[in-house]
C-alpha cells in the first residue's frame, strides 16, 4: 500500500509537465532552448500536434500502468 502512495506522490509532478505540454506546446518545446533564438521561433503545426499526442498518450500510459499497478497490488 506504501508503494502506491509514493509512486502517486512522485507521479504528481510528471503529470503536471505533461498536462502543461499538452496545453502549451509551443512554450513545453522551447524550455531551456530558448536563449538559441535572437527572435521569436516559428514552430510549425506538426511539432504542435506531435507534442499534443505524445503528452496525451504519455498520460493515458501512465494512468493505465498505475491502475493496472494498484489492482495487481490489491489481487495478491
């Protein structure tokens, strides 16, 4: 049951990177690049959208491995 508490506990914060690049993409894609650029970059649509799936799935992923975990955990 401890195992579970924690892994929720550390998992709050990936969840909340993943949440942030799936709503700003644009902003998620140049964390850290930024200082690069002299002007402003152009991102095009299909960064945007291939940062939108892969955060999306990346949270559908993790949601399923932790249940998957809890009821595994529970079974035994």
């Amino acid at each position: 049951m401890l195992e579970i508490i924690v892994g929720f506990f550390l998992s709050i914060p990936l969840y909340g990177v993943l949440i942030w690049s799936y709503f700003c993409p644009q902003e998620s894609l140049l964390f850290g690049k930024r200082w690069v650029y002299k002007e402003e970059p152009e991102i095009s649509d299909g960064a945007i959208r291939y940062i939108k799936v892969a955060s999306l799935t990346s949270i559908i992923g993790l949601t399923l491995f932790f249940i998957i975990f809890i009821l595994t955990q529970f079974r035994s």
